[in-house]
C-alpha cells in the first residue's frame, strides 16, 4: 500500500508539473521551452552567437504591435516566476530607465555578485548611496579642467606609448594585437585620471602588471557570480575553491595597490578624481572613508577601461571593411587639420589631437556612434522589479523578477532603423546636409551610455578618448586583418573580440 501510494504521489506532482508547464509554455514568447530544462537547450546550442539569437527571438515577437519582447525560462536563475523578460523597444526601456526608475533598480542580486570588486561604489548601488555619489561625479565630470586632464593623459599616451609601438611593427612587418594595445592604453589613462597613478601597462615591451592582472582576474571571476545560481559561487566562497579563491587572491593585491594610491592622494592631493572626491562629504556631512574611496575610484577604472577600447577595436574592425568610410574620415581629418596646422601633412602627426581639433569631427563622432549601436560594449543590462508593474507593451512583471534589456538588439530591429539597420552607415547621425551630428529624437533607440538619471556622467570623455585614438591611428596608417584571424563576440557582459584583433600596419600617404 505504501509502495502504491508513493506512486500515486509522484505520478499527482508529475501531473500537476505538466499541467502548469503546459500553460507556462503557452503564455511566453521566445526560444522553445522544455520541461524541467527550459530554455537552457537553446542557449546551449546558441551559446557562441547568443546576442544575435536574441535579435532573432525579439524580430520574431512580431514587430512594433507587440514592442519586441519575449520571455526566457531559465531554471535556478529566473526563480520568481520561472522566466525573465528581455525587451528591447524604446518606449519599454524608457518606461524602465525613465518614468519608473525607482522601480528598477540594480537589485540585491547584482549587488550582492559584485559587492566584493565594487562595494557600494556608484555602479554597484541604488537610493541616496548612488545619488550622493552621482551628484558629486557629476559636478566634477561637466567641468572643463576634468575634459583637459583626460586630454593630456590620452595624448601622453599616443605619442609616448602607442605610436612607437604601431612605428615598430609597421617598419618590421609584423602584426600586433590592436585590442590588448587599447585596453593597455585605456587602462593607463583611466587609472591616472582617476587616481593620478600610472601603471605604464601601454610600454613597448608590453610588461604584465601586477594591478592591472588582478584586476582582470577579479572581474572575471566576479562575472562568473552572475552566470550561476547564487548558492553555488557562496559554496565556492565558504571553502575557498575555484573562482572564489582567485577572486580573494586578486582582490588582496587590487586593494594594497589602491591602499598606496590613496595613500599618495592624501599627502599630495591634485586634480584626479580620487582627490576630488576626497575633498567631498557623503550623505551624512562626514569625509568618505578610506575604504569606500577605494571601491569609488574601482567604479571608474571598471567603467572607464573595457567600454571605450572594445568600442574602438569594432570601429577600427568595422572601418577595415568599409573603406568609403575610411576615406570619409580621413577626409575630414584632414580638412580640420589644414586649417588649424597648415597645409603640410608632415605637421598633422607632429601631435595627437588637442581637445578644439577633435570637438569639430562631426563624421568621426558619428562612425564611432553607428560603432556602437551594432556592437554596443555592454550588449545588455539588468533590472530588479521592486514591485509588480506592466511595460507599455502589457508585459507583467512580478516583483522580484528580473528584466532584461537588450543594447545590442535595438540596433538591429528594421521597426528602428529602417531595412538598412545591419548596414554600417555613420551618415545616418548626420543632418541632411552632413554639417552636423544629429543623434536620434527619440533617445531610447541609443542607449549604449544608458540612458536616464543613470547616463554615463562619461560619455563625453570617452568620445574625446575614441575620438583622439582613431584619429592617431588612422592619419597614419591603414590596416589590414591579419589573414585567418577569425573576428568573434566573446559572451560575456563586455562585448570583447574572442580573439583580439590582429592586424597589419601600413604607412598611409596623405595628399
């Protein structure tokens, strides 16, 4: 009887699974759901072009009638309703990013992954803990001193750094990695703007450095947080195994280093933003301490370092394949340069860029700004529901659910772009004359710096650092992918070229 009645019991669980299986599958939109397993075959399967299967499940949710959005059923992950929603129209991202901020906020989940790296720095927090600091970032980051010390610190770098190593290899012949030397370089400079220290990683002998390797290793090792249930990285934690044990190795060199900086700031403070922010108060009127000035100046060099170099290695991928483009910007670099340098091109590559020079390259902002619509550096970001709410398409969102906005999906929609949106066409930024860059009125269809109260308070810093890059590479040479060198996404939050970019270098004539 007891045998029976077990039977009898699994066969009513198994049921009732089913039963609400059934009308789960029916009720979502995207990829095939199994039972048990959910959507987790398909990713599976799609896991090595997993943002381009996204664009494929939000075009088949119908078009602009029902806003592009579908549903993802993903076991231990999706907990609270046994799917995440992924959108990717406008007027829902607006709705998340805009009108109902509050009720989207990073979440606990997020928090509580990347605590360890960036504690309640500003890109780790929500409430008064983000505004206090995005108040004080922001004042600091309009003013025009911030926009000349990054100029210098780019400029130190291409001339001191970059072109002896591109020099080099164009005159022996060989190839270099274009995406390492502009994560070198990015680095460098975010880590003086920040804290007035320079790691010197951009060298011509390409040394390791010990901060900059541990750094590397906690961030990864912090994204791996984000792909697992949370039970099994606090596992990892407990005994120290695995990622976790690298993560509390790197995270001890990351803040000895950080230590010293501070330490430096405080006996000469100057104009990086670490001092800046060492002379503002936090929410309770009291000097910040050393250890939230630590995870502060973390924030920045996190944010700072991968976006504006894996938006320049797709650029420079994307500007090698169309050469009408390429001829277009040198055709407008050198029409600003014959005016502000003279008519000889020798004297154009005395110098990199001064920040007048690079404000008037309208052609070149908006080949960077079509970059990153098809290949935005974070293809997607998360959002935590406070309370039960519905999208203006009709989605519901539970609270404690998750949903998901797609950057990389929007800039490949035709309902946004039109039926050239896979073209890459920089003219589509500029007013029908061409003399003047025009983003899009609607600013959700562009949300590659965020959008909302939380727009990237950086965001014209990193066009004046694109901006002076592309330029010192391009006047100078042309290049060519190295042949065989296979260009592919690496899935994970940052979209970073798999295999770097090898390229050759080519001396350019300029007329």
């Amino acid at each position: 009887m007891e045998t029976m009645s077990l039977f009898f019991t699994i066969v009513g669980f198994a049921s009732a699974y089913l039963l609400w299986f059934f009308f789960l599958a029916r009720k979502l939109t995207g990829p095939k759901v199994w039972p048990i397993l959910g959507s987790l075959p398909s990713v599976f399967v799609n896991r090595r072009r997993f943002h381009d299967w996204m664009v494929d499940n939000l075009r088949a949710t119908g078009g602009v009638a029902t806003y592009q959005t579908c549903n993802f059923a993903i076991p231990f992950i999706a907990r609270k309703q046994g799917f995440f929603t992924v959108t990717c129209h406008p007027k829902n991202i607006e709705y998340i990013l805009r009108t109902h901020f509050d009720n989207y906020p990073k979440g606990p989940e997020w928090q509580l992954a990347f605590h360890d790296l960036l504690g309640e720095g500003i890109f780790n927090s929500d409430g008064d803990t983000w505004l206090i600091q995005r108040k004080t970032a922001a004042l600091e980051f309009t003013t025009r001193t911030l926009r000349q010390a990054m100029a210098r610190w780019v400029n130190r770098s291409i001339k001191n750094r970059l072109w002896i190593i591109l020099d080099k290899a164009s005159k022996d012949k060989i190839s270099v990695d274009l995406q390492d030397l502009l994560l070198r370089l990015t680095f460098d400079n975010i880590c003086g703007l920040t804290f007035g220290k320079d790691p010197e990683t951009l060298s011509p002998e390409l040394p390791s450095n010990p901060f900059s390797m541990a750094f590397d290793r906690a961030t990864e090792a912090t994204l791996q947080r984000i792909l697992y249930p949370r039970f099994v990285w606090q596992v990892k934690k407990i005994f120290g195994f695995g990622t976790e044990k690298r993560l509390k190795e790197s995270l001890q060199i990351v803040e000895a280093y950080m230590d010293e900086a501070v330490a430096a700031r405080r006996e000469a403070p100057s104009d990086d933003l670490l001092s800046r922010f060492m002379r503002k108060r936090d929410i309770d009127g009291n000097p910040f301490p050393i250890s939230v000035l630590q995870r502060i100046a973390l924030n920045f060099v996190l944010a700072g370092r991968d976006t504006s170099s894996v938006a320049l290695s797709w650029f420079f991928w994307l500007v090698m394949n169309h050469p009408e483009v390429e001829a277009n910007i040198i055709k407008e670099l050198s029409k600003v340069l014959k005016e502000t340098r003279g008519s000889d091109p020798q004297k154009w590559l005395d110098d990199p860029l001064v920040f007048d020079e690079a404000d008037r390259l309208i052609y070149l902002k908006a080949a960077l700004s079509e970059t990153l619509r098809l290949y935005p550096s974070v293809p997607q970001d998360f959002k935590y529901v406070v309370s039960d709410d519905v999208l203006p398409d009709g989605s519901f969102l539970p609270a404690g659910s998750t949903v998901t906005y797609s950057i990389y999906s929007i800039g490949r929609m035709k309902s946004l772009w039109g039926e050239d949106c896979l073209e890459f066409k920089p003219e589509r930024w500029l007013s029908p004359e061409g003399d003047r860059y025009e983003p899009p009125k609607d600013g959700y269809k562009f949300v590659a710096f965020n959008a909302g109260p939380r727009t990237c308070l950086g965001k014209d810093l990193a066009y004046l650092q694109m901006k002076s890059v592309a330029s010192a590479v391009l006047l100078r040479y042309k290049l060519s992918l190295v042949p065989g060198h296979r260009v592919e996404q690496k899935m994970s939050l940052t979209l970073f070229m798999k295999n770097g970019l090898r390229v050759f270098l080519h001396a350019r004539t300029l007329a």
